[in-house]
C-alpha cells in the first residue's frame, strides 16, 4: 500500500497508530467478519485520507486569495496574477521564465516536445518514472516521441554509464532515433519519494552537455527534495535546461503546475500549451492560490516528512506487516502484508475505507499512503 503525508498535529499520528494497529489485529486474526461490528474504537468524524498529496483542499487564505484575484486574459498574456506567479517561481528556480499548465502531466509533455521538436526523436527516461508509467504515453501518442528506458535502481536513479550507453550514436541516424533529452525525477515517486541529489543531476547534467543533450526534471516534489536535503531548490535544478514543479500536491493548491526554463523555452512552450488546449483565459484565479501555497506551505513540508518517517516506524512495529522505516525520505510510504497471514490487499483497503481510513492500492501486493498539511486536522479528530 500507499501512503502520502501532508502536515499532522500534536499527538495525532500516534492516535492513528494505535487505531490501525487494532484494526489489523483483528485483520491478521481472521476475526473481520465477526468481529468488525463490535470494534470498540472511536470512529472518525472525518476521513484521514493517505491516498495521495494530490488530495489536499485549498486552505482558507487560499480561498480568499483566489476570490479578491486580480485577472485579465492570459492567453494575451496579460493576466497579472499568472504573471506573478511565474516570474516569482522562475526567480525561486533560478531560470529566466516560468508558465503556468493545468497539469503535471501537461507540464512534462509540453516541456518533452520543446526539446524534442522533430518527429522520430527520443528520450532517454527511468523505465519507473512518471513520465514513463502514469502520464498515458503521451509522447509518443502526441508527440511522436520514442522513449528510451533506462532501469531505475531503489533509490529513484539511473546508472550514469547505462544512460550514457543508451545514447544513440549519430552515425546510427539512418536506422535509429536521434536522442536529444534525459529525463530525471526529483523526488521518485515510485520508489518511495527518493531524492536526487546535486551531486547526481549534476553528474547527468554534465553528460547532457557532452553530447549536445538537454536535460529536463520531472520536479512534481522538488519542494520536498529540497527540504529533505537541505539544498536550495534552485542549486538541486541548476543543470537542468527545464523544470516542471506541481503546486497541487504536497504544497495543497487545487490546481496547476508551472514549467521553467530559458525565455526561449518559454516562448516554445506558450505555443504548444495553447496546441494542446491549454490556454485559459483568467487563470489569476488558479494562480492567487499558487501564490499562497509557495509563501506559507513550503516549510511546512518538513512536518509531513517527519510525520511520514513516524508513521512508518509505528507500522514496523505491527506483525503482519512490511515496511522498511529507513527507506522513507520525504511524504511517501509504501507498505506489503507478510505473505502467510491469508488477507488480501483488497480485503485490508476495503475494511479500512469502512473505518474512515483511505489508502492507495499501488499494487496487488503493495500500499501506498501520502502525507500532507491539510491531512492533520483529520487525524486529530481521532
């Protein structure tokens, strides 16, 4: 299973624990279907919902900002509330433009066809990466983009030497696709929300440089590996020639992700936006709430790491479980069932939802949960 964690209170992790580790007693002990009826524990008054960070809600100042937001129409480009959005997240990156897209999904494939503006042309991505497993193929249906596998190890990266021996020799054009991009992903969502650090996508980088290749980060989390590392995001994206970051995850907007990168880059990616359907008009909305989330949510990360981190060391300490404490880096835990207590996934996720408690089916033998800010309140009521 899958968890994410966003911002918890006081003792309120805690009270989860003792509350799931009673549920999976009766779980592991074959007793859920006479027993479940008369589980004495408090029920919630609120649902704690660890299925992703994508479910958080706008907070209040967020509502408020997008109601007072100045707007204009951004496909003319002159939306001020957009345009502030994305020139403070450009200064943040370290680039020279920002714009902002619907969808990290959006993001990436906008970001993939600037760079690899001739059909036939490929990308060299983790065989476990978003852009790879979860974003429908959309380069290569859409773009006519051939990606290039390259196995990522546990902790969310490639090999260097196997992304440099994935790199098509130039005398090979006649039978093969030009590689012109290297996609990495910071944090690695499906190996748990891995960091990268500098010291590696500077390594990629400089491959990039010697053979005339760009270099895009999948940063839907990028906040998160920078504050799990204690390294300015700007200096963690420095090598890369363009940037995707989402503001409705961990960081709790409702809606949007911005791309960064060089002003050339921008203006390219303005237009494939608009091809792509994605030009809206007064988006000041959408952005006043973006605005919100990069001035008071940020920081608040570090919370949610920890909490993350506390969360999985008491799910250790339950038999019948498996989940390794030390693997958890940022907001993301995944846990399996030992293979002889005889409960399937579906079983636990199913009685757990009657409980009040949600959790992601990342696998048919692996759960994901989440942690994030607005999470907290709901686990302090139990």
């Amino acid at each position: 299973m899958f968890m994410q964690i966003n911002p918890i209170v006081g003792s309120s992790v805690s009270k989860c624990l003792k509350y799931l580790k009673k549920l999976y007693q009766l779980l592991f002990l074959g007793l859920i279907t006479s027993s479940i009826s008369r589980f004495q524990c408090k029920m919630v008054s609120r649902k704690v919902d660890l299925r992703s960070d994508t479910v958080t809600k706008p907070t209040e100042s967020m509502r408020a900002a997008m109601a007072m937001a100045e707007v204009d129409d951004d496909v003319l480009g002159y939306d001020p509330t957009a345009l502030e959005l994305e020139e403070k997240m450009a200064k943040i990156m370290g680039k020279e433009g920002g714009l902002f897209v619907p969808s990290g999904t959006m993001g990436n494939l906008i970001s993939i066809l600037v760079h690899c503006e001739t059909r036939g042309s490929e990308v060299i991505v983790g065989d476990n990466s978003h852009i790879h497993i979860l974003e429908n193929g959309g380069i290569a249906t859409i773009g006519g983009v051939h990606p290039r596998t390259v196995k990522n190890k546990d902790d969310g990266t490639m090999d260097i030497d196997l992304i440099e021996a994935a790199i098509r020799n130039p005398k090979g054009q006649l039978f093969f696709p030009t590689t012109r991009l290297i996609c990495l992903e910071n944090t690695h969502a499906n190996s748990g929300g891995k960091c990268l650090s500098m010291e590696y996508t500077d390594e990629v980088g400089e491959l990039a440089k010697k053979h005339d290749l760009k270099l895009h980060i999948d940063g839907a989390r990028i906040f998160n590996a920078s504050i799990a590392l204690a390294i300015p995001v700007d200096r963690l994206v420095r090598a890369a020639d363009s940037v995707s970051v989402c503001l409705s995850k961990g960081l709790g907007a409702p809606v949007g992700s911005i791309i960064l990168g060089s002003k050339d880059f921008i203006t390219k990616a303005i237009r494939i936006r608009k091809t792509l359907g994605g030009g809206m008009r007064q988006i000041g909305i959408l952005c006043a709430a973006g605005l919100v989330a990069i001035k008071e949510n940020v920081q608040k990360l570090e919370a949610d790491h920890e909490k993350a981190k506390q969360l999985a060391s008491g799910l250790y300490q339950i038999k019948g479980l498996k989940v390794d404490p030390k693997s958890v880096e940022t907001n993301i835990i995944f846990f399996e069932i030992e293979d002889d207590y005889g409960i399937s996934m579906e079983t636990l996720c199913k009685t757990l939802e009657e409980r009040g408690i949600f959790m992601m089916l990342e696998s048919q033998t692996r759960f994901q949960q989440v942690m994030f800010s607005t999470l907290y309140l709901a686990l302090s009521k139990l």
